[in-house]
C-alpha cells in the first residue's frame, strides 16, 4: 500500500512539473522596423454588368387561309377522255354546268347542253335514264359503255414527211391500208371499212380491195413517186420518212383522199 501510495505521488509530481514547463513565457521577439504607411488607394466603384437588352419580338407571319375544299361539281369539272372500239371522245364538264362532247380528234362535230351531279351520277340534260356514274377517277357511261378517265388518249397517226430521195424498186412489197385522212383529219382503216392492198414491183403495182377491184398497172416514176394518171384522175404513192407508203387519190379539183399503207400489215410504230 504504501508502495503504491509512493508511486502515486511520484507520478503526481512528473505531472505536475511537466505542466509548470508548458506555462513558462516565451522570449519576446525583436520588434520588426515600422514599415511606411501607403496612401489609401481610391475605392474603386464596384462595376455591374448591364443587363442584356431585350430581345425584340419578330411579329408572327400572317398564315393565309387555307384554300376551301372544292365541291363535288367543281371536283369534275374539266377535261373526261373516252374511247369506243377506236374512237376517243372528249367530254368537258364546265363549272357553269354546261357540258361539250366530241370527237377527241374532231372540233367540228360536237354535242352541247347542261349537266347536273345528283346521288353520284351525272346526268346530262336531265336524262335520267342513262346517267353517268361517277367511280372515283372515272365516269362509267353505260349507254355506250364508255370509261371516261382524265388521260388524254395519244393521236392515233401522225404522219411523217414525204422521202425526196427514193429510188425505184424501194417500194417493192406488200402494202395494206392502216390508217385514212379525211378532210384533215386521220381516222383507223377498220372504222369505214377500207381494205385496200397494193403489191409493188418495180413500177408495176397490183391494185386491190374494194376500192380498186383487182387491177394490174404500169405506173410512171417522177420525183421519188410512182404515179398513175387518167384524165383528171391520178394516184400517186410515195415513201414516207417513218416507212409508211402514203397514197394520194385526186380528181380536177385536187386531193379528195389519201391513205396510209404499212409494210406487210405491220404497223410503222410497233416494236
């Protein structure tokens, strides 16, 4: 006990010496030369940034109306092609409801009146027994069992420039009517009917069909043409520039008809 007692105060004691050594002043440090005092400098104002201007409105664009819908007549309105065996037609239904119906490649022979449009059929000139029936892109006529489209249908013949340079013996061959001219206007074979025939050999020709009958002819060479006269009559064949043969029949008043042949019954267009 005692020892322990003794241990105690000893260590008491290092405690305490050792606290008296950390209370002990510090040496004073040797004073530092004043330095000169500098002139206050100029508060300097405290610099705000300015505000960004404000973006200036760009006034809308005026958007235009849309366009109003069409109406079912003025929908149809326009240009309607058609073709029965192998003439085309053309029916122009008017906005004023009125209507024109031709022949696609005839201005002279045309029908006008009135059209209405009632329950999708067209009635022209308040016929309601054989109206039109309007099938989305198309006009169904079944009086004549016409399909009227928007397609302009192509001509059927455009005939080419007459050759100035044929020589005899290029005609040579087997010759059938395709195509007639009448008055200017160009119309198939088949829809008069017409079957004339030619066989060509040199300036010798076998004339046929119902035209000519069966005839064997000698025929003279002038200007690239063989031509057979007889009084004020004349035929006259001539190559075309497309390979057609062009026949031209005249009396003393000029041309009165000319049709158009092709090699063989090939027609010149076909590939």
């Amino acid at each position: 006990m005692k020892k322990l007692l003794a241990l105690l105060l000893a260590l008491a004691l290092i405690l305490t010496l050792s606290a008296c050594g950390e209370t002990e002043t510090a040496p004073a440090q040797p004073e530092q030369p004043t330095q000169t005092e500098q002139p206050e400098q100029p508060t300097q104002p405290e610099q705000t940034e300015d505000p960004a201007p404000e973006a200036t409105p760009h006034p809308m664009p005026d958007i235009p109306e849309p366009p109003a819908a069409p109406t079912p007549e003025e929908a149809l309105a326009g240009s309607w092609y058609g073709t029965l065996q192998v003439v085309s037609f053309c029916l122009d239904l008017h906005e004023d409801g009125s209507y024109e119906l031709s022949v696609a490649n005839s201005a002279k022979d045309s029908v006008r009146g009135s059209w209405v449009l009632n329950d999708g059929f067209i009635w022209l000139d308040g016929d309601e027994s054989a109206p039109l029936s309007v099938r989305g892109e198309t006009l169904y006529w079944p009086l004549t069992e016409v399909v009227f489209t928007r397609e302009q249908p192509a001509d059927l013949y455009a005939p080419a420039a007459l050759r100035g340079d044929t020589a005899v013996g290029e005609m040579d061959g087997y010759w059938i009517c395709s195509f007639v001219d009448m008055n200017g206007q160009i119309w198939p074979a088949e829809l008069f009917g017409e079957n004339t025939d030619l066989y060509i050999e040199g300036q010798r020709a076998a004339l046929g069909g119902d035209l000519f009958g069966d005839v064997l002819v000698d025929m003279d060479f002038s200007e690239g043409a063989l031509v057979l006269s007889e009084g004020d009559d004349a035929l006259r064949l001539s190559l075309q520039e497309d390979g057609m043969l062009r026949l031209v029949l005249s009396d003393e008043s000029g041309p009165c008809m000319t049709l158009f042949l092709t090699p063989m019954g090939t027609l010149a267009n076909d590939t």
